[in-house]
C-alpha cells in the first residue's frame, strides 16, 4: 500500500495565523482593535455581497452610525432585574422555589 507524505497542515495554517493576529492586536490601542474589527467586518460584508450576488443588508458608513461600543453601552445599562436573577431565574420566570 502506497503511503502518501502530508504537504499542508491546515491546522498548522490556523494556529499561525491565530498567532500573527494576536501578536497584531497586542501592539493596538483599543481604538485601533475597534477600527481594525470594523475593517474587517466591511470586507466580509462586501465578500458576502459579491457570492450572494445581492445585498442582504445595507453598508452604512462608519462615520454616520452610532459608535460599537456605545450602542452595547446602552444595551449592557442599568437593569431594574433582581441582583441573583441569573442564578434564580426559574424562581423568578416560574415561581419555582429558589435553589
């Protein structure tokens, strides 16, 4: 039986690229993480738009949209929920007994 020798590791590929990215966004302010994201969310888009053939959704402009991290801001904002909601939330959801 003839043995074949492996010329790629795909796995190999992966970690190194993991790794050169890492050591990339080491070196970045949070600013530039933030800007660097962005960038490539807009090229996956317009990657996506280019197969689909159609746009499913509309690209707008970085400068005319609310900021990423304020608009989690506003979501991640004080809540009226009870501070062991997550832990009791059966009891709070169903009635159940607390655990």
């Amino acid at each position: 039986m003839k043995t074949k020798t492996k010329t790629f590791d795909c796995l190999k590929m992966k970690d190194e690229a993991q790794r050169r990215r890492a050591q990339l966004l080491e070196e970045m302010t949070p600013a530039e993480r933030l800007d660097y994201y962005q960038k490539a969310h807009e090229a996956l888009v317009r990657r996506r738009d280019a197969v689909c053939g159609a746009r499913a959704q509309t690209v707008v402009e970085r400068d005319s949209t609310e900021h990423v991290l304020a608009r989690l801001a506003k979501l991640a904002g004080p809540s009226d929920l009870p501070p062991d909601y997550s832990q009791q939330h059966d009891h709070y959801v169903k009635g159940t007994p607390r655990k």
